[in-house]
C-alpha cells in the first residue's frame, strides 16, 4: 500500500530482458536507506518487488504484459521515475490509499500554466468514465493529487510548485502517457452499489440435476 506522496525521482540506469521478463536497474538515495530485499517500491505508480540491490541503485523485475500495458514502455535509460515506498504502520499518511495496480494509461492533451500552477488534462479510456469524481482523488504516475474538473473520457488537476518540482508528472508534455489509478475507496462503492446477478441455482435445479 502507498500513499501517492513521491519520496524522490529515480533514474533508469538500465533495461535488461532476463527470459520473459524485463530487469530495470534504477538509481535512486532516499528509498535506499532501509531497503531489503522483497520490498515494494511504486516506479511510477507500478508497484514492483526489489529483487536485488547496491548502495546506489536496486533492482526490479517487470513482467512483458506490465511493461507494455502501463507507461512503463516509454522508459529508456536517462529516464526520470517518480519513487515511492509501500507506507510503514508507523508513518504519517499525507495522501490517499494507492495499491500500485494501474487502472489505465492517460494521455496529457493539454497543459496550461496558470500563475504559479500548472493546468493539466488528461484523457482516459471511456470504460473507465463511472470512476472519475468532481473533488475526488486520482493517482496519476503514482502522484496523488484532486480532480478538479470531469467531463466524459477526460480528467482536469491542477499541480502546485511543490508537485510539479518533485515528480515528473511537471515534466509531462501534450501527448505523454501517464499511469493512472483511480481512487480504490471509490472503485469498492462503485462495485457494492452494482446489482448483483441473481444465482441460477434453485431447488428445482438441484432436484434436476439429482442433488436432492
């Protein structure tokens, strides 16, 4: 579990294919000071187990499917990755619950600075339209920050100097993807409310099929 509160940015240092797998080495400080090996570690709001590490960089294993069906894919060495640990029992919680699975890859399709803010849209896939809320919560590439504004298949944040300086979602440019992860508390109402599918099975059925 995380908390979309960025610790620090990461750099890919490299990408390796290992089998069926893909073996990321990522150079990062702050994560690295109590990391054990099994640790989860959200890399862009994908959360992966560390499989090995140094006193500079640690290691992940990323499997094909998650590579390509998350923002995972545009990475190349060099490249920036916001960094975050799973949360401690004991540690403050400053963001909402994030469980690191991504829901959808979001597309910024416009970015507007506004005095000291940065206005960002994103597009999202429209089977996803009933989760997005007005003032609700959202994780975009494992950052947690408040949607101010929905309009069918697209999603409106505003960023503070502070957010846009230390993740990369300030970095972001018209046509980049992004990670999202919609807000897991709503997903579990969202699912409760659904009308459940009555069962087929009834004592007529079981008497048919020789049960009773």
């Amino acid at each position: 579990m995380f908390t979309g509160i960025i610790e620090e940015l990461g750099t890919i240092e490299s990408i390796q294919s290992q089998g069926k797998t893909l073996r990321l080495n990522i150079h990062g400080k702050k994560v690295l000071e109590d990391i054990k090996l099994g640790d989860s570690i959200a890399i862009n709001g994908v959360c992966l187990t560390v499989t090995d590490f140094d006193t500079m960089t640690f290691f992940v294993d990323v499997m094909p499917e998650t590579f390509q069906s998350t923002s995972l894919s545009a990475l190349h060495c060099g490249s920036l990755v916001n960094l975050e640990r799973a949360m401690s029992a004991n540690g403050r919680f400053g963001g909402h619950f994030v469980t690191g699975h991504v829901d959808a890859v979001g597309k910024i399709v416009k970015r507007a600075p506004n005095e000291n803010a940065i206005y960002l849209d994103i597009s999202f896939p429209k089977e996803f339209g009933h989760l997005p809320l007005h003032k609700g919560s959202i994780t975009l590439d494992g950052t947690s920050l408040t949607i101010f504004g929905v309009e069918k298949e697209l999603i409106s944040v505003s960023l503070i100097p502070h957010t846009a300086k230390e993740s990369i979602i300030g970095l972001k440019q018209i046509g980049d993807k992004v990670n999202i992860e919609f807000d897991m508390l709503g997903k579990y109402v969202y699912s409760f409310l659904q009308p459940k599918q009555e069962s087929r099975i009834s004592t007529d059925f079981l008497k048919d099929n020789g049960f009773i």
